[in-house]
C-alpha cells in the first residue's frame, strides 16, 4: 500500500477551523477547550457514527490502541497526546492493523514508508486539529479517504433536514444527500436530426437521476453520460457480422482520397418538422430503473449532483439510427445538453406534446465516461456547446480511423478482430429490442447499415470521406470546455494515439487541461487504491460545476502517470513528449546499434506452415510468445533487433518514429512493427487485482465497490511489449494516398509506432521486431511475402527523458 | 439459453385466478370481460410499472411487434389473441430480441428449443389468464422470472403502505417491502463460552436487518449466516504462517491415534460469570453498514425476511477467539438462535447490563452461506437446536480433516497449498483488528494458536483426537433441520467427499433433505441462468420458515445435478450412487482391460531433475499438463492406464475404489490417484461467464446482479480430471492407524477417490493415472522414492447408471 492524493488540500489553520466547524467535528465549546488530550478524545468519538450511546462509543475507543500496553481510553485517562500515541490511533481509524501492518512503538515509520502525511509534534489543541484535519482527509487501507469513509458509516446521516445546498469540505462535494430520495425520470429530447428519414426530428430518451432535493429549490449540475451501450446491444447479431479476418491482403490502384468534394453529394432533403408544444409541464411520467451506472456518477449523486445517461439516436425508446461515431451522433448528444440549459424541447413521452424543462438544472454540466461514452463527450465538447464546462473522456475515440484502421491497413482493436464501424453501430442499434419499434425501421435500418459498410471501405483500408467525417481532430480548435483525458498505456482497444492526439491539439487552446495516463488497459480507474481519482474529480467538478474556489485546476497535476515497474507508483510530469532528448539506433542483423553500419540487407517472409498457422489463428497467446521468443516456429518470420543491455534506465515518451528501406516480393505488403523491453523481471499484471470485496462506501447505504491495484506478478517475465504500429506499404507517405509498389523494389519510409510512457530499466534490453502479420489485428492472408530490408537505411529513434 | 425451472408451480385456473386478483393483475372489472383481447391489452400494460401515464403506456405497447407487419397496438385495434401474437410479445417481454433471438412468424419453435413453458391454444379468457399466469412465473433471458423483473422496475413500488405481511404468489414470497427502510441493527449476544479464558461468557457480535415493518408489529423469519470472514481478515498473517510444501515424508512410527481417552484430559476450569441484566430494552443501541453480504439473504430482505450475520467467538467487536471448526464455534453459532428464539440474553453494547430481545422475530430461522459459513450451519444443524427449521449449505465441510487431509496425508484445500487449520483461526481472528481489544488476549491467542498447530499434527497427518473434534458427522443423526446441500462438482478446495458424507448420513434421518450438485468450483449460485435456484429457494424458505403450505418439499427434486457436457442442463434423479450398476476395469501395462490379466510389474520413480522440480512448483498448470500428457517430462514419473474408447457413454456417480498391490523402496510412500476423461472435446469452462452485467434486480431500487452461467470453451481439450485421492501407505487401513511399511515389499490396499457424477461421453476413453507428489496438495519432497504395482492385483471398480 502506497498513498498517492493529488486532490488533498492543506489549508492555513484558521480554514481548517471553519471547515472543521462546517462538518461539525468542531464547535465553539471544543474550541474553547485548552487541553488537547481531551480535544482529541472528543475528536476520535465522532470517528464512530454508529455507536449511538456514550456505552457503545466507549466500547469502540477502548477498541483502539494508544501503545502497546493501553487502549485508547486506559492513555487518555492519565496520559496527554503524542505524535505516536495520536498516529498508532489515527491508523487504526484508517483500517491498519495493529502488528500485521504497523508497531505500536513505531507508527511514524510506517506513514514514511506508505507515503501517509503525519506531523511530528502534536501537543497541544492546534497541532490535534491541524492533524486531524489532515487525518479525516487520508486514504485508508482501501484508498478511500477517511471522511468518506465516516460518511459510509453514517456521519452525515442525521445531518440536518431539508439539505438545501451541497456541503463542501477540503474543497469537495460530501455525501449529505440521502440517495435514497433520489428521483429517477425518463423524458425525450428532440434533436436537431431525422437520421431514421420519417419527416420528424428524432427523439432520444434521456434517463436522469435528480436529489429529492431539487424538488424544493436546489439547482443542480449535471454529469452527462452519452452511453450507446446503456439500453442494451445486440451481440448475436454484431457476432454474425463480424468480418473475416483469413482475406489476403491486395494490391489497391494508386490515387489519393477526395476528401473534400463529397460533401456537395449529399441529397437535399426535405426539413423534418417540429413537433408542436402544447403544454408545459415540470412532472415526468416515466421512472426508470436499472440503469447501467458509471460508480463515478454514483458517487457524485449523494453529493449534489444530478446524473444523466442518454444512449442516442438509434438506442431502445429512441427515434433514429446508429452511425458509428458520424456527426449526427454528436449532434444528438450536444442536443440532450441542450435541453439541460432551457435551448431545446423535450417531452414526457414519444408520442406526447407536453413539453418538459430541465428545471432543476443550474446549467453547469459535465460528460464522463469510458471508451465509447468518453469518445462522445470529446466529441460534444468539439461542438462548443453553451453548458458544457468539463468533460472526463476515459479511453476515448479522437478519430475513429485510429480505432480501425492504422496507416491504410484494416487494424482491429485489440481483442476485436473482424469488428468494423458496421459491426459497432448494429451492436449498438438497441432499438431493433423494442420489436414493434423496429418493424417501423427495419428497411431504412438495413440500407444505413449497408452504407457504412461501403464507407468504411474494408477493401482500401484508406483514410477516406468516411472516416474524415468521424475525426473529431479537425474541430478540436473549437472546445470551450475544459478537458480532463484518462487513458491506460496498455489499451490496445482504443490505442493511445487517440488520446496522444488530442492531448496534442488541446496544447494551445486557452482551457483547462489534464491527463492521467495508467497502467491499465480499457478499464476505469476510480477504484484503483493507489490514486485519489475519485476525490481529484470531485476537487475538479466542484469548481467546474459549483464554482467553489478550491485552486483545483492549479492543483491538480497536469500530467499523472503510473509507474511501470514498482506497484502504486505515481508520476507528476507537464509534458508527455520532448523532441530535445531522442535515443537514435542503427540496424545490423539481429542488433540495434549506435554506431554508424555496413550496408547490409535480412528478409523474412511471412507465410507459415499450415498447422502453425493454424495453431496460430487458435490460440493468439501461443503467437505472441513465438513472435518474441527465438528460436520459435515464427523464427524465420520476422527479425529481431536488440540492442545491448541498457547501462541506464531511460523512460521513454511519446511517438516512436522508425525509418525503414523495404522491399517486398509483390505489388502489395503491409509491416508491423513491435518495440519490446526485453529482461527478466516481476511486471505489473494486466489487470488489477481486488484488494477489498466491496471496500468502498459511496456514500451511506448506497453503492459499494471493490477497492482494486495493479499488483506485480508472481513470476517473472522475459519481455514485455512497449508499443507497435501498423502500415500498408502502398501507404508509405499517407492513409489517404495510395502509391504504387513495385515487386522487389526497395522504397524508404518513416513510419510512427503508438505514443508510449515507458520506463525502461537497466540492463533491459530494447528490442524491436519487425514482421508483417498481426494475428490480433491485421488481416491474416498468409501469402507467401518475403520482405526485405536494407540495414544501414534504417533508423529507430525514441523520444525519451 | 435455457430455461431450466423446478420451482414453478402449474395450478389449477381457479387458484390462478386467485393468486392474479393477490397481485393486482386482475380485478373484478377484468374478469367480467368476455374479449380476449380486451384482456390480454390490460394484462400486457401493466407488465410496463414504469409508464405512469396512459400516453407511455400506448408507447410500450407500440414497442412490441406482435406480427411481422404489425405492433401490438395496431393488431389489437382489429386482430384477436391467438399463441403466435401471444408469445411473439411474450418473448419480448421476456427480453428476447425479434430477429436475432426469434422469428415473429414462429415464437413456439423457440419457446420448444429453449424449453420455455407455452399453451397451444389461446383464444379466450381462460387461455388468456392462465397463459399469462405462466408468464409471470417464467424465467427471462437473464434467467429471473418475469414478475421478479416487473418488481424490479417498480411493479409492487406503489403497493399498499404500510405493508403488514408477506405476500406470496406461485408459492414464493414477493418483494414487497420498501429495503430503503431496512433496519440495521448490532446486538450482543452471551454465549455459553469462556474461549478468551476471561472468567466471563464471550459476547459475540450480531449484525441484523430486519424489515421495518416489524417496528409496527409483523413477526418476521431469519436467514441467519455465521460467517467468520464477515468483519474481516488477517491475511497478511496468515500468509506469513502458511506451511512450507517442500519437505520430505518421513516414516511414521506405527500405531493407534487415540480419539477418546483424551476427553478425561480437559482441565476443569473456573464457571464463567454470567453477566446481570439490569434492564431490557427493545431499541438498539449501535446501527451497522457494509456488511458484507450474501445475495441470496440480500434477495429475501425485501421479502419479508430478516438477515442476521454474525462471524462469531474471536472476530472483530467480539469476545473469545478462533478455534477452526470446534465445537466451540459451533456453540457460538447455536446461541445466537438461542436468542433469537428468546432463550438467550443479548445486550446493547459489550459494556452494558442492558438486555436486548429479538423481539421482531417469529423464531423461524434458516442458516445460510458457502464454505466455512455453510460449515457452521451444517455444524449447528448438528446440535439439534430449535427454531432451526432448515439449513442451506453451500459447499459445506463435513469434517475438517477431509478438507486439510487425505488418508494419513496432509493434503491442502486446491488453490490454499499450506494451508492448514492454524493459518485459518489466525487468518479469522478479526479481534486483532481492534487494536485496544487486541492487547488484552494478545497472549492466550498466541497460546491457543500454538495448541492448534500442536493439534493439527503436520507430521503425522493421521486422524488424530483433533480432527475428530472437528468431525460433524459424527453427531448428524441429532439433525433436525430440513437440509438442503449444494455443491460444485469441480470444488477441490472443499472436496466432495465433505458433501456426500454428510448427504449419505442424512439418508436415513426423519427430516426433508435435497441435493444441488452443480458444475462449478468453489462457487455461489444464486446467479446462475440456467437454474431458477434463488426461486427454489424462495418456495423453500416461505415454506419453512411462514409455514407457507406450497408443497416445496414435493416439488423440489431430491437430487438436482448440472450436466457436464452441455451447458445449462440439469438433470433430476433421486439418488447418487447405487452399487448395482458397477464397471470393473483390470490392469495392464498402459491399459484399462476388462479380461482376466496375467501377472506383470510396473513402476515409477517419484524424484525429478531439478529444473524440472522447479518449474513445476512455479507453474502448477505446466505440471497438470504434463501429468496427463504422453511423452511430457513426467513421462517416467508416473503411470497412465487407459481403458479402450468407450462404446456407449456412461455416467459415472459415487465413489471409485482402487484396489492396489504395491511396494516402495523406502519405509514410507505416498500415492496419489486420478480418474481423466480422455478425449478431445469442448468442454465447459471452469467458472461461469457473465451473461448480463447487473441484468438481475433483486427488488425495486435494491441490489443488483449479474447472471452468469457456464459457456463450452471455445476450443477443445483433450482431456479433464474426473476425480482424484491420495493416501499414506502407512495408513493403507485407517487414517487413524499407523501400519509398519518394509522397503521393497508389496502390500494389497482398497483406497476410495473423491465422489464423482460424470458423464463420460461414446468414444472418450477412461484414464487412470497413478503418481505420488501432487504438485497442488500434497508435500513436495521430491525424494527418491519407487513404487511398483503388480498390476494383476489392481483392480478400479466404478458406480455408474
């Protein structure tokens, strides 16, 4: 267990009072009191909400021990606080364990070792306050500080009724809410859009979860999750339409995209009409239930917060049709945030003309979510929609070539091969599960689907009109929101250019901006035990949302990222990539040097024996370790570089750029390229393991989560992969433009692998591999392509620090 | 998708008609109608809580397609009822998708293939009610019934307050009551124990939620779960006291372990001190949250039931300490029914002479929970204690010895290598988490913990006077209790021997008893798709616990067991294992034969090369390979004998009996035995995939779920253990005696494997495997050690059907 908060503030004494007195651990007649031993005392009682006598609470602090020979109430009836005594407490409150975690004789070095804040000299009132102050604001063994974890046992639970107004303490939101009250409302947007082509605007259904609280008064803001997902998918059928990966790859006819003209094409049709409003009401007519929440939207709803989930054009009880990530898609999203600011009708049902406001709404939102959901809050925030303050993208989209397509190559997402933008939008076309629904659609569903399998254009793998109109890159000038981006180094479902890329183009906007990179793949992170996440979003959505002034966007690192090696282990940076340092190699067989080289030429060819191939296609895993270990069957299949064992650690950051002179035996050829740390070592696991079942309150009697880290693995590894990219060869200059390939003619490129944040230790080595198929991603013909490549024309250069 | 349902009940039209006017879906009105149609649109609205309007409502009904062409409100304008539309809209009401799951021009085909209960005919109002009546009772594609997913959005949201009793329909106790109103409550209760050696009774902690209705004068039942995990564990301890694996067997000095002499060895000590009662009360003093809950307790809160938790003697909050599996444990257990059925004290906080009754309880009480807490209940079930009506034990142990040894060996729980009954008394004595509390038995714990591991006998491993004091069978004949047993049929940490002992002890015992035998490890059920176990639970309990007359103890079927080669299949039968149907095999070199054998010798050697030994203590899985694989590095390590493919299937069920001639180099010797299924298969994976994230509701507003169930591997094996044993060949008699073993000579032994019921597919051959070191449970000495068996003297005798 390490401690890592980003959002603790450490204010002046004289706040810490008034915020003391806010919660109602302090009053005036505890301020009065001169002798700290019995400040303290009166300070631990509260730390146990649940003992509703003076019985039970002593009981609890004859439960805690002082030293090693007296508990809590033996010391405190004849002894005066310490700095020991105080902390051998205080880690009990934060749930270590006596003689298992920490020794009574000595707590101090167990704060040093974890990381936990402590103070020295704690001997009178001002010092147990100021402690406790900072105390209440700790994580725990579960990563959650100890006020939520107090709120979780019932603190706020007889706080004053009606709560009229959020409660802030340390700059955040607390659960004084009772999410027990909450009301949870169904009603329909119109949008701007007819994408199901019946003369009508469509209506999206838009789910909101509100404090019982607004009802009386209180205006809200609102954390909006455009989530596709949230009213079920079709998998069946996204299943039977997933793409055959055993194609051969094909030579494509030179030329360039025409990404601009197109435009002019699309028909002219006639407006749709605005459904007439004949009434106004404040009182929806449908609830809900079930709905799939996001624990970080959960956690804000006992705090002060409304939370709303819209899945879109296309979804279950919507109108319209799903468009895999296309500007209609956006546009009904920013239109659902729309109608939370008063500019867009929505009504109580599909098939009503009463009209319903967001009127308990105070016109500051946010958008959260992961993958998809994060991709569509980028993709709002490129609008400049009025009342978008923030998002929280996770693992989103910024161009959805880079999601499919790498460099005029077909390029699954990792784990998804044979899925495409068609695949997507039918998966998520939830409306076909309403089936008297659907019938109304089927046709003009079916012919949509069929033209996003035409735009997508498998055939090419080019960077075309299609995907031009789903990179939301273009219009990033245009964000007015500030931007929070998270995303996991080891996701190779959304693969970090996407968030590289954004991170780039956000550089010279005039907002707020910062980025967490993890260890993770495509997950969420608020429940990981070695980061404040949950706590830094909310320091962050309170000033966003709320306007508190709690200097979060001066607090809040700009850039955070996980360590590769030791477990828990944060980074503070403020850039991703500096050209100024780069490690440059050159190429001899089988190593990568930094010498100059003798011109020299290996070739591999990429067809294999049909039962390895096989094998192969079976069991991806068994690939994986044949393309990095030597001597395996995929021996004479790829090369690989290795440099000699690294005499200092280096991290690596930012885009790998590798120049390479190639030629192939055909007029067509694709290449991949791997970068890898090669050295045996205990690495993090790919996912992180549960370390308390249920150990996170989010508030009292409301939502529970597993508290969760990256632990090392038991055994260790020879390798791990840093990074790889993809590319057609006939792509060589850019996805966009098709050149022509001349069977074994030598032709120079320079290519970029995915961004990476990788520390890289001594005596690793770096290994770089070269090969064509990627049985996870690439398409997997089989065809007997030798490629060759001239060594002393080819170049490796890492960014680095 | 299958529905596999065993608590439906199928009345008569008259009690149909009955249970819907209970539940509101019909009413006097309703039934004067003559149109069939008429009343199936009034049965089919209301299965849409959430629409709070006649305008949403109209939209549901247009979102189900009825036809092909039309919706349901477009065919019930003109059209009449007919089974087609009736189970077109049906199906989606039950969540499946038109199209993808079924086809509109025939929902019966489906209903047929997935065993969905349905009616022919369905032309007027009879049909109507009774189909529909069905419906309510038939499991969706989440695997809950529809009138449990209608509750979930709200069905009974509206339900007459205050609720002043259980409802019941089709047999099962509805989720009527409001579980945001639940009472949580901590009591203490006095035992009739000193463990703590303090000179007075050891109070336990007793956690309870209890319907707060109950405040207004409704008696409730009790799902009571002893669960020593519940307040927490010391892992870190435990992990720090785990037994080294690698160390030699050593010979034991022959002998006779003497099970009842040492009774008279028990120091009389000092009667503890009860504690006076000065006054009683009926408002408890110290609430409660986070309780780690069971879901299937979680399930029954909002259904009339009240939970109770308590994790006993030497847990946290409590007095006394941790004895693993004594009879003291089970007497802490016991009591607390004594007070809840209001033969024991109870008092407010630990400190307090406050007496506190269960005064809200209609002293009904079930025992529930899996592992160490289905132990406990088992363990109670065994004192014969009133109010006990039935325990539901989940992968139960019956005796303590068969779950940390084996015939004269330790043998540790599959996945625990170590563990031993020390580790997990010091992993379960929470009251270390007190700190304060702690330091008072910090000493007489450490000496209790020195008396177990004296106790437990490592060296010995035989079934010492410690081992029979944790042996429950020995007192089964006193249950009372209705006993229902669930166990996975791939469980090794509890094995199966733990379960069939105690279901063979049951046979002859005056009491309802039923059997769940699942394909799982170590697992809950409650979730699983194909099994409606949480509604056979439901007719059990409000059976035995309200007294409900549903004839449970009919319908359910004495004997339930999951198919192992197709997935969500279960079959009935009412027994395990006959002896009449037994498949003999001799052995030859290599082979399972049926004739008469001659005499041949073969042996093996135990010892490994070291780098071998090694890797195989690294990687468990790489030795489970190489075990049963031909020609892999435990080629001269063991014997595999392989019957002939099989020429009809068969299934084999009980205990399999080898019967040995064999000799070993050395004065001492092991031998490990294990039954495979050969053949290349799809099998089912080892635990069960998620099918819907939190796709089950277990009440309106209350926890969710995920279902969950076993999918075939996407790739066949070729093989699977069926069932493995091990023994010490000096206890080739008794686990309690120790027999001289000479070097190099040949002794004749019967030895029985772990119980079995397996379906041995047409074609697969049955394999033998004969090995000593089990690299997952027995010690690892890796010493020079051969054994020979004659193999016309060994002879494996099967009970199958």
């Amino acid at each position: 267990m390490r401690n890592n908060q980003f959002a603790r503030l450490e204010p002046d004494l004289a706040t810490k009072i008034t915020e003391l007195k806010r919660i109602k651990f302090l009053n005036e007649s505890l301020l009065q009191l001169t002798d700290a031993t019995k400040l303290w005392r009166a300070l631990v009682i509260k730390a146990f909400p649940q003992a509703k006598t003076l019985a039970i609470q002593q009981v609890k602090l004859a439960g805690l021990a002082a030293t090693a020979t007296e508990d809590f109430l033996q010391f405190t009836a004849h002894a005066t606080v310490n700095s020991v005594a105080f902390y051998n407490v205080a880690l009990q409150l934060l749930d270590f364990t006596v003689d298992s975690d920490f020794s009574l004789a000595d707590p101090i070095t167990f704060c040093q070792k974890t990381n936990l804040p402590y103070q020295n000299q704690i001997d009178n009132c001002q010092s147990v306050i100021s402690a406790w102050y900072d105390l209440l604001n700790t994580s725990n063994q579960q990563g959650q500080v100890l006020l939520d974890r107090l709120a979780g046992d019932g603190y706020f639970a007889d706080w004053p009724q009606p709560v009229t107004q959020p409660l802030f303490f340390n700059g955040k939101a607390q659960p004084v809410f009772a999410t027990a009250k909450l009301r949870y409302e169904t009603v329909y947007v119109e949008t701007e859009l007819d994408t199901d082509q019946d003369g009508k605007f469509d209506l999206v259904k838009v789910d909101l979860i509100r404090p019982a609280e607004t009802d009386t008064g209180l205006k809200v803001p609102v954390l909006f999750t455009a989530s596709p997902y949230n009213q079920g998918t079709n998998e069946k059928d996204a299943e039977q339409l997933m793409h055959k990966m055993d194609v051969p790859l094909q030579s494509k006819q030179p030329g360039i995209e025409n990404l601009t003209a197109a435009a002019a094409n699309v028909a002219a049709t006639t407006e749709p009409i605005s459904r007439e409003i004949t009434s106004t009401t404040t009182i929806a007519q449908e609830m809900f239930t079930g709905e799939f929440s996001y624990r970080l939207n959960d956690y804000f709803l006992a705090r002060g917060f409304a939370v709303v989930y819209s899945a879109g054009i296309g979804t279950k009880d919507s109108d319209g049709l799903r468009t895999c990530g296309s500007a209609a898609e956006t546009k009904g999203a920013k239109n659902v945030i729309e109608w939370l600011t008063g500019q867009r009708a929505a009504f109580v049902s599909r098939n009503s003309t009463q009209a319903i406001t967001a009127w308990w709404c105070n016109g500051a939102i946010a958008m959260t979510g992961k993958s998809y959901l994060g991709t569509l809050a980028t993709a709002v925030a490129t609008t400049g929609v009025a009342g978008l303050k923030t998002i929280i993208a996770e693992a989103a989209i910024s161009s959805w070539y880079d999601y499919y397509r790498d460099h005029g190559l077909v390029v699954a997402p990792g784990g998804f091969p044979g899925e495409d933008a068609d695949v997507l939008a039918l998966e998520c076309f939830s409306r076909k599960q309403t089936g008297g629904d659907y019938l109304k659609v089927k046709q003009v569903a079916a012919e949509q689907l069929a033209a996003i399998t035409t735009g997508q254009d498998r055939n090419s793998g080019n960077y075309n009109l299609f995907w031009d109109q789903r990179n939301y890159l273009k219009d990033m000038q245009q964000i007015k929101a500030d931007v929070i981006l998270v995303h996991g180094l080891n996701d190779w479902n959304v693969k970090l250019r996407n968030v590289y890329q954004t991170w780039q183009k956000l550089q010279n906007l005039p907002i707020q901006k910062k980025l967490i990179l993890h260890q993770g793949q495509h997950i969420y992170i608020n429940n990981l035990r070695s980061l404040d996440f949950t706590d830094m979003m909310n320091l962050w959505l309170s000033h966003e949302l709320y306007g508190l002034t709690n200097h979060a966007e001066q607090i809040l690192p700009e850039i955070l990222v996980q360590d590769n090696t030791t477990p828990e282990k944060w980074h503070t940076t403020d850039y991703w990539q500096s050209d100024k340092n780069q490690l440059s190699f050159n190429f001899v067989p089988n190593k990568l040097v930094t010498q100059p080289v003798e011109p020299t030429v290996c070739s591999f060819n990429d067809q294999l024996p049909a039962t390895v191939f096989d094998r192969y296609q079976k069991d991806l895993s068994s690939w994986e370790h044949d393309l990095l270990q030597a001597g395996s069957d995929m021996e004479k299949h790829r090369l690989i570089f290795k440099s000699a064992p690294l005499t200092k650690a280096v991290t690596l950051r930012g885009v790998p750029r590798v120049t390479l002179k190639t030629a192939v035996n055909q007029n067509y050829g694709l290449l991949s390229l791997m970068l890898v740390d090669y050295g045996m070592a205990r690495r993090l696991q790919a996912a992180p393991s549960v370390l308390a079942v249920r150990g996170i309150q989010l508030g009292y009697n409301w939502q529970e989560e597993n508290a969760v880290d990256f632990k090392l693995a038991a055994q260790p590894s020879p390798w791990k992969m840093i990074t790889k990219g993809h590319l057609n060869l006939q792509n060589r200059q850019h996805a966009w433009q098709v050149d022509e390939l001349k069977p074994n003619t030598y032709y120079s490129l320079t290519t970029e692998l995915q961004p990476m944040f990788y520390h890289l230790p001594v005596g690793h080595q770096l290994g770089l591999i070269v090969y064509a198929t990627d049985f996870g991603m690439t398409i997997r013909g089989n065809q007997n392509l030798t490629y060759s490549l001239a060594l002393d024309a080819c170049h490796l250069k890492l960014p680095n620090s």
